[in-house]
C-alpha cells in the first residue's frame, strides 16, 4: 500500500524526489503519513480536496482487499 500511495503521488508532483511516505500502526489501523513539497501540496490535494479523496479511496479499497485498515494524512 505505501507503494501505491508513493506511485501516485510522485506522478502527480513535479518534484518526486522530495515525497515521502511514514508507515506507522495505531490500535490495529495502518497510518500512511504523506509528505511532498510546499509548492506542490495544491497538486496533492487538488480542488476542494478531490486528488486527496481520490488517493484515500484507492488505499481504502487496497487496505480491504488485505483485510486491514488503513488511513492517509497529508502533512
């Protein structure tokens, strides 16, 4: 799952180098901590939030196919 969310963003920024992504457990639920660049934080996010919510609903569907739960923040 960090693969994809890596995958996704670093198509969407126009610098890939500077994305991160931290994988931390909390009570049983996966929490993916994405980072990128000030100046591309809007690309991330996009419109009213509409990249972001796309991006939370491809780790949604990837997290039930495995059976666990997972959760995305962007710092």
């Amino acid at each position: 799952m960090r693969d994809l969310i890596v995958y996704v963003a670093q198509s969407l920024v126009t610098k890939p180098e500077q994305v991160q992504v931290i994988e931390l457990e909390d009570n049983g639920v996966l929490v993916y901590q994405l980072q990128v660049a000030p100046e591309d934080m809007g690309k991330v996010i996009g419109r009213q939030g509409r990249i972001a919510n796309a991006i939370r609903s491809l780790l949604k569907v990837a997290s039930v196919r495995q059976g666990r739960r997972a959760v995305l923040e962007i710092l």
